[in-house]
C-alpha cells in the first residue's frame, strides 16, 4: 500500500503545482518540487496548498494521510543548491518535530 500512496501523492502535487512546475521522488518518501521564478511566499502558498489538500483527501489506504514540508528558494534562502537543499531538509525536520502536517520556511528553520 505504501506504493500506492506515493502514487496518490505524486498524482495530488502534479494536480496542484503549475505546468512549469517539476516535481519529482527525491529518496524513499520525499518529493521535491522546483518552482521557477517563484517567491519563497508563492511557495509557502503552493506548499500549504499542497499539505491541506493532502489533509482533506482520502487516500488508497482508506484514510487520509498527512505531509510535512520545508520551503525555500534561491537566491533568498541559499546562493548554492547545496546550502539550499540542507536548509530545506533541516526545515523539513523542523516541521516533522513541531509535530507533522506543518509547512516550515527554511529562513525559519535556523
């Protein structure tokens, strides 16, 4: 079952990011989605819009299920993709130890 909810996740964020927008499985259960030319509060937005969404869907386990995320955006966060996807990760954790089914910037996460 735990193919199928990614499917499902992968399915609901091609549904709610624009055209231009690339996403993609980055590791076991991660996704990670490039927004061009957007602010990193078009992507808090997106984000949020992705997570509820997510909150309000029932999945194929029957259930709803619940996703946590770190944003940020270059130049603003990070001048190097590097720097940018550890600031992410570190937002990401940050919002899974606030307790999950959060979206945390990761300017906020240091």
């Amino acid at each position: 079952m735990g193919d199928e909810v990614l499917k499902f996740l992968s399915d609901l964020i091609r549904n709610q990011t624009r055209e231009c927008d690339i996403s993609f499985r980055y590791g076991g259960e991660e996704f990670l989605i490039l927004l061009p030319n957007t602010t990193i509060e078009e992507a808090y937005q997106i984000a949020e819009r992705i997570r509820k969404t997510t909150e309000e869907t029932i999945s194929p386990i029957g259930k709803v299920v619940t996703i946590s995320i770190g944003v940020g955006n270059m130049p603003n966060t990070a001048s190097h993709h590097n720097e940018l996807f550890n600031l992410i990760d570190q937002a990401l954790y940050r919002a899974k130890g606030n307790g999950r089914n959060q979206t945390v910037k990761a300017d906020e996460a240091n």
